[in-house]
C-alpha cells in the first residue's frame, strides 16, 4: 500500500483520494473473506448477491494500485534527487522508515493483544477465518525488519502487512539501482560498486519473489519520468471541455475496473495480476496529478479525506475484522443475504476504529521524521531542521 508514502503537497488531493478509495476496497475484500470463511459459504455468489459483492472483489488489485503510487512517489523522487547528485542514504532510510515503522511497530503491538483476545474468545472461529495465526518475539521482529512472508510468516492474522515488506524492498532495490546508474554515468567506479551493494541485499535478505512485482512498482516510476519529461504533464485548462473531461475520467475509471474485473474473475498469478493492474490504473493515476482534467470535487474531498489516514486503515484494520467475525459468529443462522449485509456493515466499523489510531501513530509522522533525520541524516538535512526548515 503505497499504502505507506507520504504525498508531495501539490499532489495530495487526488492521490489520496485514489489511494483512500483503494483502502477500502481492501477492508472490503478482507471482510467478504472473513466473514464467508468463516460460515463456510460460497464466495461466487448467484444473482443479486454476486452483484452486490462485486465492490468486495478487488482487495488484490487495490494493492496494485497503492504499488504504483508508491513508485510515482518515492522512486520519482529518487530520481530526481540522483541525477541531481543529491541522494543521501542516510536521509532517505531515515525518512522511509520513520514513515513505516510508526504505523507498522504499533500494528503489530495491537495484533497481538486483538488476536489474543479472538483466540480466547473463539480459537475454532479464528483458524476458520485463515492459517492459524504465529505470534511470538520471533515471527514479530522478523515482519518489524520487512521479511515476511518470504522469511516468515505475517504476525497473527495480520496478513496485510506482506505489501508492506515488498515496498521496502523496493526502495531499497530501486534507489540501489539508480544510484549505480548515474555512477556509472559519471563514471564513479567506487561508488558504482557501493550502490550495487543495497540492490544485492535486498535480492538476497527477502528472496527473489521481490522480482516478480516489482514491475508494478517500476510502473509508478515510469509516470514520474514522463510527467518529468513533459514539463510537468498539463496542458491548458482552456483546451477541455468539461464534457471532455467527464469522458476521459469515465474511461480511465472503465479501463481499469475491466482490467480488475478480470483479473477478480480469472485469478492470474500475481506476476500477471500486479502488473497489468497497474498499468491499467496509469490513466487514472495521471489524470490525479493533471489538474487540467477537473478532478470531481465531490470524490476528491471525500476520498482524499479517507486518504489521509489509508496507511493506518491497511495495518490496523485486518486484525479488528478478524475479532468482529470471531464476536459475532452465532448473531444470526448461516445465511448468504445477512452475511452479504454484514460484510459492508463490518468494513464500515473496521475502518472506523482506524481512525483513532491513526491519530496516535501515523499522524505523528512529521515528529518522527524530523528526530530521524536529526540523529541519522545527512549533515544537511540536520542543519535544515535546526534552521526551522
């Protein structure tokens, strides 16, 4: 989920509202699961059902989606930042971690303490639910360090967090990469060596599997380059109508739910999915940034507001679904309308009960940044926070 990167200032608003819409098609996916494992009840529903649960089918390609403005955002900036010569390993470990650590450490506190309680309350409700969940110091520190769920398997029942460990390998791998790139081109051989360093680490700490997604992620990357090379990627107001406009939005948004329709319906393997979502969402993910398409004002605010807190949504909320199944499986007979209505209704509770959360940890982001940057940046970005910069 780029579900874990802040956004630049002058594109909050409609990459938030994107990335917050994705959230909760993900809390939708996992309470559909949930809720249906649980009972034991056919998913492919039939008739009214099946359409109704349409909304619920697409936690996988949300993810795509948080991957793509994960690399526009942080692979766009390492970018520029190396062929500036201004990538400093220091500020950017300081800053990638601060960003998933101070919502990432207190999920897996929170996991935890939920799924003891789910266990002592129903343990047969919660192996219903999916794997049985690992906790320990153990299976905790080793998600803590981003190696699940190729060294280990995700904390408890949490099973979100494996899009996070992704990410940060992605960071690392890409700004590995680049770095080495532009060495080269300037014909820095210690320092092309240096860089290929972090790209062999992360191939190697997390495993191979950490290629097989990573085009989704070098898709976000991609629209940063273009929008780079395209002065920016606007054009002039005037020339839109706004039916233009309305039509443009209505085929970016048709293109990528057939492409996710299908993918729902036909189940590729991930190295299929992932990458195709995301190159379908590209349109869309454009239009956000362009603001000579007249983003709609009404999902703009909506979403961006949801947006806002997506990265605690996507940690906190798997395990409080999980509990809500676990209280409420005897409230009514196995029964495929009610559970279909208890899907949404739980979703809106889990999402919800992330919002406080989010107030504790992710918002305090800036806070923990700045202490990072202060003890581990580069002597730059220290100076730049003691001038109040």
């Amino acid at each position: 989920m780029t579900a874990s990167t802040e956004p630049q200032p002058s594109h909050s608003r409609g990459l938030d509202a994107l990335r917050g819409i994705a959230a909760v098609l993900v809390v939708l996916g996992h309470s559909r699961d949930s809720l249906f494992s649980a009972r034991d009840l056919d998913q492919s529903a039939s008739g009214v059902f099946r359409l109704l649960l349409v909304p619920t089918s697409f936690a996988q390609e949300a993810v795509a989606v948080f991957f793509v403005i994960s690399g526009y955002l942080v692979g766009g900036q390492v970018l520029r930042q190396a062929r500036e010569d201004r990538f400093r390993w220091g500020d950017y470990l300081a800053k990638r971690l601060s960003r998933l650590w101070i919502v990432l450490l207190p999920g897996l506190v929170l996991t935890a303490v939920i799924d003891s309680i789910a266990i002592r309350v129903d343990a047969g409700a919660v192996d219903a639910v999916g794997p049985q969940p690992i906790l320990g110091l153990d299976a905790a520190a080793c998600n803590a360090l981003f190696l699940m769920p190729t060294r280990c398997a995700t904390y408890g029942t949490n099973t979100s967090l494996w899009s996070l460990a992704y990410e940060f390998w992605f960071y690392v791998a890409f700004a590995g990469a680049t770095t080495a790139w532009y060495a080269m081109v300037n014909r820095r051989t210690a320092r092309f060596g240096l860089a290929l360093v972090p790209l062999a680490i992360s191939v190697l700490a997390f495993g191979v599997e950490l290629l097989w997604l990573f085009p989704a992620w070098l898709v976000g990357v991609l629209v940063a380059e273009a929008r780079a090379r395209c002065a920016g990627g606007h054009r002039p107001a005037g020339r839109r109508t706004a039916r233009r406009a309305m039509m443009a939005w209505l085929g970016s948004v048709a293109l990528l739910l057939g492409i996710s329709l299908a993918s729902s319906a036909t189940s590729p393997a991930a190295y299929i999915t992932y990458p195709l979502v995301a190159l379908g969402s590209v349109p869309i993910v454009w239009m956000c940034l362009d603001s000579s398409h007249g983003k709609p004002r009404r999902w703009v605010s909506i979403g961006s507001w949801v947006g806002g807190w997506s990265y605690s949504m996507y940690v906190f909320h798997r395990p409080i679904v999980v509990l809500g199944v676990v209280i409420s499986r005897d409230w009514w007979d196995v029964s495929q309308p009610l559970t279909t209505v208890a899907v949404y209704v739980l979703a809106v509770v889990a999402i919800a009960l992330t919002y406080p959360l989010y107030w504790l940890t992710e918002r305090h982001t800036g806070v923990v940044r700045a202490f990072a940057l202060r003890w581990f940046g580069s002597r730059g970005s220290r100076m730049s926070l003691t001038r109040g910069r």
